[in-house]
C-alpha cells in the first residue's frame, strides 16, 4: 500500500504541473496578440491616411474620431478616444514632427490601450515630482516667472 501511495502521490504532483499553464507559451501567445493587435490597428490607420504620406494630420485624426465605424472599431480594441485634437496635439510633441507617423501613431494607442495601471500612475507621480523639483531649483536660483513666460508664471502660481 505504501508503494502505492507513493506512485499516486507523484503521479497527482505530476498532473498539476502539466495542469498549470506554461509561462512561456503564455507570454508568446500575448506577444503574438500583441503584434497581430497592432498590424489591425495600422492598417485601420492606414484608411485613415488620405493622402498617402504615412502621416495622420490633425484634419486626418479629428475625421477618424468623428468616423462611427472607426470610433467604434477603436473602442472593441480598448482604445477611447475623448478628445481627438488633444491627444493628437499631444503625440505630434512627442513624435517632434509636423504631421504623426502612422507607426509611432499605432505604438501610442497601443500603449494607451486600457486602465492606467498603478506602476503608470506612480511612473506620473514621480516624474511630476523631478518637474516640480526642477521648478523648485529654478526659482531658488532667481529664475522668476517673468523670464520663462506665461506658461511658467501659470506654472509657479
């Protein structure tokens, strides 16, 4: 009896192991998602680009967040756009271009795809933090509202 409930135990041990899902499989299953994901979504932004030029303009974005069917499109996918011509204005300073490139425009909603999660918001509180540490510094140096702009002065209020 006692060989047997040896064997039993580990043949049970055994099935649990091949029971638990294998972490490897899992993160190339999300990471082939993840790209099958993003060659949807470009080539969704790829309608969105009239002209050609692998850029969205701002009349480009606005028209796709006004666009029922892509609204809704981007919305299954987990992606809310509420206010277009702010997040394009937003990504062209990040992008540093006139117009946002189709790839960096992808990667970005992507990215934004989803609930903050905490790391994002404590990745956001400690940046503001280095900001706010920065404008600190600056102010003890005599650097006043009036010579960095009204932007700053709003900043500093």
């Amino acid at each position: 009896i006692a060989v047997f409930n040896i064997m039993t135990g580990v043949f049970v041990e055994n099935a649990f192991k091949n029971a638990q899902p294998d972490r490897q499989a899992m993160a190339l299953e999300q990471r082939r998602r993840h790209a099958k994901e993003a060659d949807e979504l470009y080539t969704l932004l790829k309608t969105v680009d009239v002209d050609g030029t692998n850029t969205v303009s701002l009349d480009e974005f606005l028209q796709m967040s006004d666009d029922p069917r892509l609204h809704g499109i981007l919305e299954v996918m987990g992606l809310d756009i509420k206010d277009a011509a702010l997040l394009h204005d937003m990504l062209l300073k990040a992008h540093k271009g006139a117009e946002v490139n189709l790839e960096f425009l992808t990667d970005s909603l992507l990215n934004m795809k989803g609930p903050a999660m905490s790391v994002d918001v404590q990745a956001l509180m400690y940046k503001t933090s280095l900001l706010q540490e920065r404008l600190d510094s600056l102010i003890d140096r005599g650097v006043g509202a009036s010579s960095c702009g009204s932007g700053a002065a709003a900043l500093i209020l």
